[in-house]
C-alpha cells in the first residue's frame, strides 16, 4: 500500500500547521508550501496525489497557482477560500479546482472532501448498490428511495454506503466508527445516533418504511420490516 501524498500551499501558518498535523495523523504524507511558486516547484518535485490549495496567497494567487498545477498534471485540487460567491467558484472551476471548503472549515469536513477526491481520482467502477427499493450510486453519490431524490451530506452518505455494502449485517458501533469516521471518537459519543437518525428522516420521508433498525447495544443494520 502507497502512501497517499498531500501537498499543502497556504500563507497562513497557523493553518498550514493545522493542516500539516491534522493529515499527518491521518497517515498521509504531507508537504507544505507557504507560497505559489515554492508549492508549483514541490509539486513538480514530488507528484503529489493531492493538493490543497488556498485563494487569497501573496504574490500569485490561487487562481494562477491552480492554471498552473492543472496544465502540468490530473492530480485533485482542494481550494480553501473565504469567498462565498457563485462567480468566484465559477472563476475557480474554470481554473481546474475541483472543490471548495470555505474558511472557516472543520477538519472533519476536510478529510471528508479529500477522501472523496482521493476516491474519484482512482479508477474503481462506479456502482450502483441497491436494497429493497434504496439505491445508491457510487459514481454520482445520489441516493434515491423508490423514484424519490434523497439528499446526502457527505457522512450520510459514507454512513450510508456502509450499510448498503453490508446489508442484512448487523454493523457494530465500532465498526461504524472505523469505517465511516476512521478515528476513535470515545465510547461517549453520540455521533453514529445522531446520523442514522438524519438517514432515517431522510429515507422515511412521506411514510417510507424504516430500513435502518436499532440492535439494542450492538450496533445498526439495514433490514426489510
Ligand atoms: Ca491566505
């Protein structure tokens, strides 16, 4: 197994810690560079699988960086931007990022942008996953219970592919945890209660029977009534 490697452009040091850490503990390989050209440089140094790449830097901005990395390889780009507008992310689309996280952002929601590019960046078949009358599809990540559109935030729906890989098992509290939020959270949390029950809403809706059942002190499954 490769280890996955990250490279980090981002003028704010206090962030560009905060990033280096963080992924660091996750186990990917990091590089950080503090402007464009030192990033551009490391980039054709090292073929990052990845990079996180900040808007406003001094000197050139983002947008330049992003033109430039794009035109010399296919690697996933994450823009951070404090700017919320439709025009700037059109403006960044058009320069080849691939998704944004607007600052402030949590690093949860980071980690979950990054392994959804990582996911997209290699070639696994998209699939289409189905039980009962829930279907998922891997390729565009929508969700649909019979011709209803049910729409996921991006743990819902790794909560939710979990299930539909594994239906008719009941999954263990800390198998969910491992495999949906890769880390230990402590035997307090309440976080797995709180998502099923954002699933449930949202597969139930207009008296949808319930698919995802309670295993009193063991876990979850997905099952038929
Ligand atoms: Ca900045």
């Amino acid at each position: 197994m490769t280890t996955t490697r990250i490279l980090v452009i981002e003028d704010e040091e206090r962030i560009r810690q905060f990033l280096q850490r963080g992924l660091t503990y996750e186990n990917y390989r990091v590089d950080v560079a503090a402007d464009g050209p030192t990033g551009l440089a490391l980039a054709r140094e090292n073929s990052p699988d990845l990079v996180i790449l900040d808007w406003m830097l001094p000197g050139m901005d983002g947008l330049e960086v992003c033109r430039r990395l794009r035109s010399a390889g296919a690697m996933p780009i994450l823009m951070l931007t404090a700017k919320d507008s439709v025009s700037d992310r059109v403006q960044g689309l058009d320069a080849g990022a691939d998704d944004y996280l607007v600052k402030p952002f949590s690093f949860d929601e980071l980690l979950a942008r990054l392994r959804a590019l990582l996911r997209r960046a290699t070639p696994t078949q998209p699939e289409v996953l189905r039980f009962a009358d829930l279907t998922l599809d891997t390729g565009t990540r929508q969700a649909f219970r019979a011709e209803r559109a049910v729409e996921l935030t991006a743990k819902e729906y790794e909560l939710l592919e979990l299930f539909m890989r594994h239906p008719r098992q009941v999954l263990t509290r800390e198998v969910i945890y491992d495999r949906v939020w890769g880390y230990d959270f402590g035997g307090e949390s309440n976080i797995i209660e709180v998502y099923v029950r954002y699933l449930r809403q949202k597969t139930e809706a207009n008296g949808a029977s319930r698919l995802l059942h309670t295993v009193r002190g063991v876990g979850y499954v997905l099952r038929e009534e």
